[in-house]
C-alpha cells in the first residue's frame, strides 16, 4: 500500500495556538481520517490522547489552515527553481553574465531556459539583443522569459527552430512568442518535466501551501505536461492539484480533467510587455496593447461552460480587456439566467485595471477575482513599472483589493508563479500593506482570500478553515507574538486584547520576520517536515 492511499493518521496536536473559528482560543485539534475532528483547549486534549495513532508537542507553534495559491505554472516554476534564474540580476551586464554562467554549466541541454528578466529594473532600460544572446551561449538554443512570461528573448539558434519566423530583434510577443516558447519547452523531456513538476510541488509544500490552481493551457504549456501533472499530484504525496485548461473548447476541458474551460485564456496580455489592452494608450507607448478576445466571444463561451457545468474564466488585465469581460458574461446571463451564472463561479485572473463601474459588474454577475497582491509589491508605487507604463495616476487605481471586497466581489490570491515567487505569507503582507494605502485590505481578510478564499473559487465552502469535518489540511508553523488587529484600523494598529474573541494571526508589519513553515499536512497526510523538527 502506498503512502498515497494509506489510511491517514489519527493525530492529537496540543500546547499551540490553533487558528479555528470554531474556538478562538484552541490550543489543540485532533485529526481522525483526514478530516479535523476536534478543535479545543489544552485541559480537554487529554480525553483524546489514548485513542489517537500519533501525538505532536507543537510547543508553541501555530497551526493554520494551509495556503492556497490561485494561479501558479507549475511546471515553469520547477524549472525555474531547477534553471536559470534572472529575476535578481541587477543590470543586463549582470544578466548576461548569468546566461553564460548556465550556458557553461549545462552542456548537455538541448535547448537553455531562463526566465524572469526585468529591463524596467535595469540601468538603461532595454532588454538583451540577440546579438548579445547569441555571444553569451556561444550559438546555443535560448528562450529567456520576460518575468511576466507575455515576452520573451531567444537566440538565433531557437528561432531557426521554429520555420517561417521573422528575424526581427527585440522582445517576441503574441503568436511569435508562443511558437518560440513551445519549441523551447518541446525540448523537455518527459523526465526533466516530472522532475520540475515534482520541485515546485515539493517547494509549494515546504511553504505551508496545500493546494494549487494550475493554469494551463496550449499557449502555455501542452497537454501531456497538463495530463503528467495531475497524474503526478494523484500518486504522490503533496499538495492538491485543481487544474484549468486555457482553451474554447468545452469537451477538451473535460477529457483533460479541467474544472474549467479557464485560467490563462487571453483576453489581452500583460502590463509590463506592453500588450494588456486599455481604453487609453499607454504613457510610454503610442498604443493601447493587445485584444485577444472580443465580448461576443467571451460570451459564448462562458455560455458553453455554464450549460457544460465547467468554470470558465479568463486572464484580463487592462481596464479594456475588463470591460470586455463584463460585456460578455453580462450577455451570458442574460441568455441562460443571472442566477446559473453567479451558480457557476466563473473567474477572472489578475483582474488589476477594474474601474468602480467593473468592480460592480464582477459582484453583481458572481465572478471570483483571483489577484496577485505581489505584483504590486513587486511594480507598484510612483517610481515602480506600473507607473513607467500608465503614468502615477492611472497607477495608482490598479489592484484595488479594499473595494473589490466591500462590493463583495470573492477574492482568492496567488503568485502566478514563476513570475513572482511562492510566497504565502509575503502575499498577505502585500494585500494588507498595498503601496496605494486605500486598496489595502486587513490581514485577516487577505490570510482568508488565500486560504478559504481559494476553495471557494473551485466551488468548495466547506474547507480551507480548521473546523470540526472539514478537509485536515493544515500548516504548523514557528513565528513571533500572535496579533489580533484592531477593528477601527487595519493596518497601522494592533490589538492582543484576549477579549476579541478573534484568533490572532502573525505580526505582517512590513520588517518583521515572516512564519517558518515546520509542517505541512494535506487530508491528513504529512507532506512536508521541515528538518530537525
């Protein structure tokens, strides 16, 4: 029997602090056949103790119900983790130096992959020319994402791969980039594929994070990375997988195991790659990006899901492309029913350019917003990319997490990994400390849209919080005093008034030190240990 269908553990964990709505103040949960069975105090933990299979001295620690990260590439995240690395390079001098660094190091390779280059960041702004490329691996086969993965560089090695490509230098977007980028990844093999896949999920797991929504798709990876993937997740221990596919095409949704006809399906591209499409032209560029998709289309299939019973959903991010969709699920609804289609859950991702008039249309049509708090820790701000490429007032209104939320629009937040880090508790600190302080949110509100926030986006409400018959998927972690933040400010004021009746959460002030993950348990199972713990 394998450790993957074994029965789970029955499992007392006391002397903690256990983050339940259940109790406020539980200092022990037992855990009986991968469900929480019990959450309470310390004094009534010793009734369980004799009927239990295992029993763990937290002393001390926390335990949390496990992250879920909304939007991550799996595969392109282990390979990341596994290949080149540009994301910290501080210059494109730097950068190339790195490429010739790996390009040294992988002799073997048939085809060299990078990813996460940032020339807003860089001393001179421009991307490497091919010219460049080509010197630094010595005529080698190179894709070299763009961190946003809407743009890419390559040598002229790979393009010579790819028959009936231009020679134009410069970063390759739309259908050029996709050719390029499938080329790249056609040279992976099935096995350097389960390795990466196996890496993320590991390094997912070690981070307190027990399930992912992976965003799929043709333009993105295939199907048999797609197909591996769930397989992989369904034999082995470690986080749940939910897969979306990114593709029109209800029936190969289903086949493939989707939950939905979603995720990456464009509706334009990506901020920094000057392709999401807006009404106004960008302030660094005499245009307005890239439309992928027009309302009538969206449309029809969010028509085709709904009536499927899929999820559809969308990847939108300029304030044109989000009109789009409003315009299209709004004529959805009114073809098969207002109330079918706020049953249905559709999604939008990234979701940052939403205007008041956008924000009302995702809460009245029922679309989950699935948002990366990082982006704007990573580009937000007067000075960061956002501005460059919108000017500061325009800037200014992206990701407005705090009127997302008081429309009651649902929430549920991810990295879109590899483009930023897994990062759970950095993804909260992002959502409560937003650059633009009146989209932030509180702390509890961001742990919850990361955490309960994500089954919900999947159709679940039953899970994601430590309750009695929920799924046991559970973190346990070593951090400093729990805070319980003070009703009539967010942020800035701190509350460890026992009376609150609330269960605190770690102190997320930007400079403190965030939680360590100690121990990671998915339906009951163990699938992650920090060492020495």
């Amino acid at each position: 029997m394998s450790e993957r269908t074994a029965p789970p553990k029955t499992v007392l964990l006391r002397r903690g602090e256990v983050h339940s709505p259940a109790d406020p103040f539980a200092t022990a949960m037992v855990v009986e056949r991968g469900q929480v069975a019990w959450v309470g105090s310390e004094g009534a933990a010793d009734a369980f103790a004799d009927g239990v299979d295992e029993v763990i001295d937290l002393d001390g620690a926390l335990v949390t119900p496990t992250f879920t990260d909304a939007h991550v590439h799996i595969t392109s995240t282990g390979l990341a983790l596994t290949g080149l690395d540009l994301s910290g390079a501080p210059s494109l001098e730097a950068a190339l130096a790195l490429v010739r660094d790996f390009t040294e190091a992988r002799p073997r390779d048939r085809v060299l992959l990078g990813h996460g280059w940032d020339a807003a960041r860089w001393p001179g702004g421009r991307p490497p020319t091919r010219a460049e490329l080509d010197e630094a691996t010595g005529g080698r086969p190179l894709y070299l994402s763009r961190i946003d993965v809407h743009s890419a560089v390559v040598t002229t090695a790979l393009l010579d791969l790819v028959p009936g490509l231009g020679r134009e230098d410069g970063p390759l977007t739309g259908d050029a980039h996709h050719a390029v980028r499938a080329a790249a990844f056609a040279a992976v093999t099935p096995a350097q594929r389960t390795e990466a896949q196996r890496a993320a999920l590991a390094h997912a797991a070690s981070l307190g994070i027990g399930s992912v929504h992976e965003c799929a798709g043709p333009e993105i990876s295939s199907e048999d990375d797609f197909k591996g993937l769930l397989r992989l997740a369904a034999e082995e221990p470690g986080p749940r997988v939910v897969g979306y596919w990114a593709e029109r095409d209800v029936e190969k949704a289903r086949e493939l195991g989707a939950a939905g006809a979603a995720g990456d399906l464009f509706v334009d591209g990506a901020l920094g790659s000057h392709t999401a499409c807006l009404h106004e032209p960008y302030a660094d560029a005499g245009h307005t990006g890239t439309a992928y998709l027009d309302a009538a289309a969206v449309a029809a299939h969010v028509v085709a899901c709904t009536e499927a019973g899929l999820q559809a959903g969308f990847h939108a991010i300029g304030d044109a492309a989000l009109t789009t969709v409003v315009e299209g699920v709004r004529a959805a609804a009114e073809k098969v029913g207002l109330a079918r289609i706020r049953a249905a859950r559709h999604r939008v991702e990234h979701a940052e350019m939403l205007t008041p008039d956008t924000i009302a249309a995702f809460a009245e049509l029922g679309l989950t917003a699935s948002v990366q708090p990082a982006f704007d820790a990573l580009w937000g701000g007067d000075e960061g990319m956002y501005a460059q490429r919108l000017g500061v007032e325009r800037a200014r209104t992206l990701n407005p997490f705090a009127a997302l939320l008081r429309a009651g629009v649902p929430l549920a937040l991810g990295s879109d990994s590899p483009v930023t880090p897994l990062d759970p508790w950095g993804t909260v600190r992002a959502a409560a400390f937003h650059r633009t302080p009146e989209h932030r949110v509180s702390v509890r509100a961001a742990f919850t849209a990361h955490t309960r926030g994500g089954w919900r986006a999947t159709g679940r409400d039953d899970a994601g919080v430590l309750v009695p018959g929920a799924p046991a998927d559970y973190a346990v972690w070593r951090t400093g005093e729990l805070v319980v933040q003070a009703p009539d400010d967010r942020v800035a004021r701190w509350s460890t008034d026992p009376r609150s009746g609330t269960p605190g959460l770690p102190d997320l002030t930007p400079g403190s030190d965030l939680p360590v993950c100690l121990r990671t348990v998915v339906g009951g199972r163990t699938v992650f240990v920090r060492p020495g713990e």
